[in-house]
C-alpha cells in the first residue's frame, strides 16, 4: 500500500510552499536586522545556540551541532564565545565520557536571551498591529496549520 510520501505532491501544495518558504526567509532576515545585535555582540547563530541551552540544559556541544545542523568545530567556537562572554557555563564533567560536558545559561545569558527576545517579539507585535483586521484574522486562522507543519 503506498503511503502519503509516494504520493504525487499538488501542484497547490508545491505553490505554496515555494510561497511559505519565501515569506519565512524574509520574515527571519528582518527579524536578523531589526533585532540587532546586543550588548556583548550576540550574533544570530549565538542566540539560537544559547536558547537551544537554554530550552535543554544539559547538552553538549556535539548534540548542539546535529540540532543546528552545523559542524561541531564551529558550535565549539560559538559555545566557547558565548562561555568566554559569561553566557554560558560547563557543567561538571560527564561520569561516562569525562571529554563530555553539559552546557547552562548563566544568569547573564539569561537576560540578554530575554531582552533580545522581547525586542523581537514587539517588533513582530508591531508590524502585525498594522494589518487590517481581515489580515489578522487570516494570520491567526493559519497559526494551527502552521505549527503542524513545523511538526513534521
């Protein structure tokens, strides 16, 4: 029996999704730009890095590279800026690999991930207030169906 993935995908579903992903990118890249950089020189990849610390406390820089996806030479450099900046700790070595050792936000961490969180978030609030309310209606109709793909 073929599954949904031997399917043929709809000409539909294949629009928009090239509709999606454009809209996304250029969504994250203004968020990039207009979230700026904070105190400390917290680059983009440093914050997903230190709320994915955040979010798991206790993983180590190898798990952090398959997340993100990246090469785990280059997380170490970031995790060893961000450790060097005082927003990250080490936690004590792993028992059962003594090369392993979990990661925490610090308190510092913490509050410039707050801060530049928050500072998303209005400019986001902000652009979204200046829809009609037709537009925000469709917006938050599209919110369930879109965090079930994100699922996937």
């Amino acid at each position: 029996m073929p599954t949904t993935e031997d399917l043929p995908i709809p000409e539909r579903a294949l629009a928009l999704s090239d509709e999606l992903r454009t809209a996304f990118k250029r969504l994250l890249r203004s968020m990039q730009r207009e979230g700026g950089e904070l105190e400390g020189s917290v680059s983009m990849m440093q914050y997903m890095l230190l709320a994915l610390i955040h979010e798991q406390p206790g993983i180590g820089v190898a798990a952090l590279a398959r997340l993100q996806n990246v090469r785990g030479p280059t997380v170490s450099a970031q995790v060893k800026s961000l450790e060097e900046a005082g927003l990250v700790e080490r936690g004590a070595p792993d028992p059962q690999d003594r090369r392993r050792s979990g990661l925490q936000v610090s308190s510092q961490g913490l509050a410039i991930l707050e801060t530049l969180r928050a500072r998303r978030r209005d400019v986001l609030a902000q652009r979204i207030a200046r829809l009609t309310p037709q537009q925000i209606d469709a917006l938050e109709a599209a919110m369930q169906p879109l965090l079930e793909i994100g699922q996937a």
